[in-house]
C-alpha cells in the first residue's frame, strides 16, 4: 500500500534546495546543497537536476502566450535509492549563464529541482533568485539614463525578429525620452549581448509621427529603425565617448 501512494505522490520522498545566496549578476556561480528526504518506501531516483528558469511572451494569433524556457540545466547526480525517512544532501556548483535575463520589471528567474523517479509523481523545488545587470550592461543602462531616456519596462519576447542568439526570446528594455528627445522619439528599445569582456547593443528607435508623412511611415512601421552598437570592455570605461556613440546613433533616426 505504501509503495501504490508514494507512486502517486503520497508519502514519497521530498526535495529541497537551500541555496547560498540568491542574488547574483551573470556570470557567477550559484552554490547550494539539494537535500531529499525520503517517504514511508525506498524508492529508486534515476536522477536529480537543476533548471534555470525563466517567463518569455510569445505572440500568435493576436494572443499574447506565457511560456516557461529553461536557460540552462545541469545534471546534480545520477542514480542512487532513498531509504524510508533518510536525508541525503548533496551540494552543487551552478554556473549562471551571460545570456540569463535580468531580474528587472516584471522577469522572474528561477531554479527549479527535478528528481526523476521512475513510474512516481516527480517531486520538484522552485527557487526565485535576482540577477542583477554585470559591470558592463550596468555602464550602457546608465549611460541611456544619462540621455534622459527613463526604463518604462522590461519584458522577455520570442527572438524571432532579432535572429540571434540560442534562447528562444531576447529580454527587451523599453525607454521613454524625457529630455532632448522628447517630442522626437516615442520610446527607445534596447537589447544588450554581453560577454563579460565585449557588449553588443541592438536598438530599436521608433520616432513619433509628426505631419502626414509621419503618420503614413507609423501606419506602414516605416517609423521604427534598428541600430546596433559593439563596444569593448574598455571603451566602457570611457562614460564620455559611450554617451556620444549613443547620442549619434539616436539622433542620426530621431
């Protein structure tokens, strides 16, 4: 009988991950321990895994669609049995990826503990961390600040416009103009590759519509330009030129 309800999730074994930190930027590693606890019955775990996860909007049909995505995954340990009552902790090393979207506006990310255990319900654990911006995405978001561009939102879409990439959505930051732009430009879309040493940013400059000609380019999404800028690590250092690249960019569509 015991071994029928551990099968549908009665009385089986439990799992729990107790991290070290939950604030991180990408890039650095997550430390921690999973420990499962067993039920009423031995069961036999075929594995155990860790999975990044986060929430990205994907479009169709004029629907908007929440799907779940993993970032990365990783294997803790393989097979092993878990006797009626024992705790087993293991402790694990987790690299967080560049690519990981960062926990701003409304972008949960999460780790989420799998144990397989053949033919029973799979337990699960569902940790939230932030990740915050690196050195590098930190320099550019100040830096549009700096333009009195202020951060509206910050959203995970489907990837399928930008093409780039190996997740199936980018995380998008939208700015509105505050100051010189304002009146010129309807927003300011900005998605950042880093790789720690090197920073690609991909804007799109959606200009208002101002006469006729404007609102025949807006109703034609002719309003809309798309810019990408590289910088290195070290041409991030200098505040002075990072704001002029970007000001030029912006007002060569504004």
């Amino acid at each position: 009988m015991n071994k029928m309800l551990a099968s549908i999730g009665i009385g089986a074994a439990t799992v729990d991950t107790i991290l070290n930190s939950n604030r991180f930027i990408p890039g650095e590693e997550i430390t921690g321990t999973v420990q499962i606890i067993g039920g009423k019955v031995a069961q036999p775990i075929d594995s155990v895994s860790l999975f990044l996860m986060t929430e990205y909007i994907r479009e169709t049909d004029e629907k908007k669609i929440h799907e779940h995505a993993a970032v990365a995954r990783q294997k803790v340990t393989d097979h092993l049995i878990i006797q009626p009552g024992e705790k087993k902790r293991i402790p694990f090393v987790f690299r967080l990826p560049m690519d990981v979207p960062l926990s701003i506006g409304l972008t949960p990310v999460w780790l989420k503990t799998g144990v397989d255990i053949k033919n029973a319900v799979d337990p699960e654990d569902k940790d939230y961390i932030t990740v915050n911006p690196d050195p590098l995405v930190s320099k550019a978001m100040e830096a549009i600040e700096g333009l009195d561009f202020v951060l509206r939102k910050a959203k995970c879409e489907a990837a399928s416009r930008y093409n780039r990439g190996r997740l199936p959505f980018v995380q998008e930051f939208e700015y509105v103009p505050t100051g010189m732009f304002r009146g010129k430009l309807d927003e300011l879309e900005a998605v950042f590759f880093s790789d720690g040493s090197t920073l690609d940013i991909l804007l799109e400059i959606d200009k208002k519509a101002n006469g006729l000609f404007g609102l025949l380019e807006e109703a034609m999404d002719m309003d809309e330009k798309h810019i990408r800028l590289s910088f290195t690590e070290h041409e991030l250092q200098n505040t002075s030129h990072l704001t002029g690249k970007l000001t030029a960019a912006i007002q060569q569509f504004a």
